[in-house]
C-alpha cells in the first residue's frame, strides 16, 4: 500500500552516493567562486553573457541559442525547442541584484577628521549589520563623453577595505534603550573612505626657511615672500582630506568629484564566500538572494541538450525595490524580447498565445526556518534547510495582498515533474500569518497568463551581509530546474 502521509526528505541521504557527493561538491565549488567575484548586478551579468558566449548562444535572434543584454543589469536567454514556440516556453526568472548599500549622488564629506562617503541604503536591510565589518566598492562612474570607468577596490588583500564606524558600547546607553529603527539612522550609514590630508602648499614658513628682519635691501624681497605665503594659504583645501580622497581617485582612475553624479557605486561586504561549519556543508557569503537562483537556473540551461519545449530564463534588475525601472520585471523588456524571438522563430505565432502556454518558475530563495528563532514560523508550513527547494504558493502579506497564488493544477503538474526525478522538494509559507510577507517577480508574469509559482532553496540569514546556503540545496535546486526545463 502506499504512504498516505507525507515528509519531507534530506538532500543529504537522497545523494549519499559517492557519485552525487563528488558533482555536489563540484557544483559548490564553482558556486563559491561565483558568488565571490559577482556583488552586483553588473558583474553576475558579465559573468552570465561569458558562459553563454563559450556555449555559442549569440545576439542574433535567428540562430537557436540566443541572448539580449539590456543596460548591463538585466539578460534574456532563449533555446530553441523541438515543439513550436506558440505551445510555450519553459521559463525561469530570477534576480540579480542585492541588498547594499549605495553610495548618494554627492556622497564625499569630511567631519571630524575622518572623511567619508554618504550612502542610502538599496533594499530590505537590518542597517546595523553593515557596521563595524569590512567593506569593499564596486560599480561603474560614467563621464560627460560616455567614457565608463569600472572601479573594484577592497577586494585584493593588498587593497585596504572601508568600513562604517559603529559607536562604542560606553557611549550607547541611550542607544540601548531605543528601537532598532531609532537606533541605527540611515543617514548615519557614512563609509569611512580616509583620514590623511592633502599636504599643506610649500611656503616660506613651512619650508623652515625664517626670514630676516627687512631693511631697505631685503624689503621688496620680503614683501614678495609675504605675498606668496598669503596666495598659498588661499589656495590650501577648505577639506583638505576630501581633497586628498579626491586625487587618489584622480590618480587611479581619471575622475572629478562631477563624476560622480553619473556613476553607480555600490558598498557590499569585502572578502570571498566561504564554507561554514566543520563539515563545509554551508556556503556563507553575501548576495545569495538572489544569486543561488542565478547561478543554478544558468548552470541548467547550459545543461540541456535538445530540449522539447523551447526555454526561456530571465535574471533581471531591481527586485529588491519592487522590480521598478526599466530594467526590473515591471518594465517591457521581457515581452519586447518575446516579440522579437516570435518575428525570427515563428512568424505566425501571437504573443498572447506563447504566454498562455508558458510554464514558469520565479527562481527565488525561501526564509528556512531559524533555529534560534523558531516561534517566528508555523512549523507545519515552515522551510527546513537542506531538504530540497521551496515551492511558496503564495508570498505577499497579510491577506494575501500582492500575491500570485499559484492554481493547483499547475502545483500538482510540478510534483510529478519532481517526483518522477526523486528530487526532494518542499512546500512553505513566508513566516506566521500576519507575521512576514514579501514580494518576488511572480505576479508580473502572472499578469500574461501564464502559469508560475515561486521555487527556490531556502536560505538562512536572509538579506545580511553573510547569507547560509545548503551545499546539498544548491546541488537539489539545480537538478530541479533541469527537471523543469527538459519536461
């Protein structure tokens, strides 16, 4: 008779093998090396379009593997399957870009002997977490004449980091008291960029050189030298160690404090991804929401080899503000690229009726349930990390306001998908009732018709400078996209 009831499985004993150990391994080794060098939505970008390039996918829409970036922060990937496009794509969409912290369109001050560079901070974000802990800057300064100048700095160990001073507990009796949200003020979120001043302009006096009482032979001398001293204090820097942070930028990289109204500076955590734990079953490293999904969906995609259905996956922009913008899951982008790959894959074909026939995934991560806070989850409907990605019929908040709610028809389709591969899967919602919410792309593309849920491994530290991640997940996650886009 069969098993009437149900559990979940460990990722763990499902690949005991040595065979799966060795590829999960491999998998989270490249992972690791991923997530290090990819911190913003850029550089997960450049690293997504030099895969698909070694993989022949190409921006011309007439060949079968093809590819669209759009401002550097958003790509569209599309194969061709052995069914026309108009019975519909196998798509996932994921994001690409994280929580941080932004350097202001003025952002360089100097106070108090410090100079620092002023932030607002991008996405849900616990602010005191970015305190007291090794910064690094990453992003692009756009020149009036179009010149884009890319600037990494904090990550080579020979390169100082930057860090956001935090105050000393002698001092923070009144800090105790308060509210988290009274506590840590944004405009507080200063990065500490420097601390030695521009030399002072060589005069008479800081030479040493003491002048002699004028008589009538030295007078016109002496009033010369007066002179000079004069026009070199006048000259000296009002905030002389601004001054200096601004000619080390100079020297480096060729840009005026201008520059950087038209640049885009972002200030993540310093140092590589790492394993956790004495059996390195963790990876812990910043932006894993949403780059786990990033890189598992690409890693699968690069895996199927003449697929059935045509496959579609998207990593977009901006999802962490609401996927605003022109380059988030709001905007044109996807269904412009959908009309054009209707145009040179098959001309007869009528956007509404490739939507209707989609089937997708909206890659994104699940809050595991956390050890410590346990009470915070309803635990029948709570994620366990390490025992499979995470359908979330449903995200939004309270009553389900903004949620996709995924029809039933199409959850039942996705467990035969899983079941018939034995990959372990789980099912949870977003903490208690009235107790958490969120949003994902979901709902956007639910606006076209077609069928999506959210999936993704569950992770815990969410939306802190070091995320946990399963090993064991990562190896899940990417087999069950497989399983989805060769169904």
């Amino acid at each position: 008779m069969d098993k009437l009831d149900f559990e979940t499985t460990s990722c763990w004993e499902a690949y005991a093998s040595d065979e799966h150990q060795a590829a999960m391994r491999e998998l989270a080794d490249r992972y690791v090396d991923f997530l290090s060098r990819c911190k913003t939505e850029r550089e997960t970008v450049d690293y997504v379009v030099t895969r698909l390039r070694a993989a022949g996918y190409t921006e011309n829409f007439a060949h079968d593997k093809v590819y669209r970036v759009f401002k550097g922060k958003t790509v569209f990937i599309a194969q061709k399957g052995r069914v026309p496009l108009s019975q519909g794509l196998r798509l996932i969409g994921a994001h690409a870009d994280t929580p941080r912290l932004d350097l202001k369109q003025r952002p360089l001050q100097e106070q108090a002997g410090i100079g620092q560079a002023k932030t607002h901070y991008y996405g849900g974000i616990r602010k005191y977490q970015w305190l007291a802990r090794p910064l690094a800057l990453h992003g692009v300064v756009v020149k009036e004449n179009g010149e884009s100048v890319r600037i990494t700095l904090g990550e080579d160990p020979a390169e100082p980091v930057f860090t956001i001073a935090d105050l000393l507990p002698h001092l923070a009796q009144k800090q105790a008291g308060q509210t988290i949200a009274d506590a840590f003020e944004g405009e507080k979120l200063n990065i500490v960029l420097g601390h030695r001043p521009m030399p002072k302009p060589v005069t008479e006096e800081t030479a040493g050189d003491a002048v002699a009482p004028a008589d009538a032979a030295t007078a016109p001398e002496a009033a010369n030298a007066t002179s000079s001293d004069s026009t070199a204090k006048k000259d000296a820097p009002k905030d002389p160690i601004k001054a200096r942070m601004l000619a080390l930028l100079h020297e480096k990289y060729a840009i005026r404090e201008e520059d950087l109204y038209s640049a885009e500076l972002q200030a993540v955590p310093a140092g590589p991804a790492r394993y956790v734990g004495l059996d390195g079953s963790l990876v812990g490293g910043y932006g894993q929401d949403d780059r786990i999904c990033v890189f598992a969906a690409l890693e699968a995609l690069l895996t199927a080899d003449n697929p059935q259905q045509p496959q579609c996956v998207l990593f977009w922009d901006k999802e962490e503000i609401g996927s605003e913008g022109s380059t988030g899951a709001k905007s044109r982008f996807f269904e412009y690229c959908i009309e054009d790959l209707i145009a040179a894959w098959q001309p007869a074909a009528r956007l509404s009726d490739v939507m209707l026939a989609t089937r997708a995934l909206s890659a994104d991560v699940h809050a595991a349930i956390d050890p410590d806070w346990q009470e915070l989850h309803e635990k029948l409907n709570a994620a366990v990390i390490g025992h499979g990605p995470c359908f979330c019929k449903f995200t939004g908040h309270r009553g389900k306001y903004e949620a996709n709610d995924a029809h039933p028809e199409y959850v039942g389709w996705l467990r035969g998908v899983l079941n018939g591969r034995k990959i372990p899967w789980q099912m949870a919602e977003l903490g208690r009732v009235d107790g958490g919410g969120g949003g994902t792309v979901a709902m956007y593309l639910a606006a076209y018709g077609m069928d999506i849920i959210d999936f993704g491994p569950a992770v815990l530290s969410m939306h802190s400078p070091f995320e946990l991640a399963s090993v064991a997940d990562l190896y899940a996650t990417r087999l069950a996209y497989t399983a989805f886009l060769e169904k």
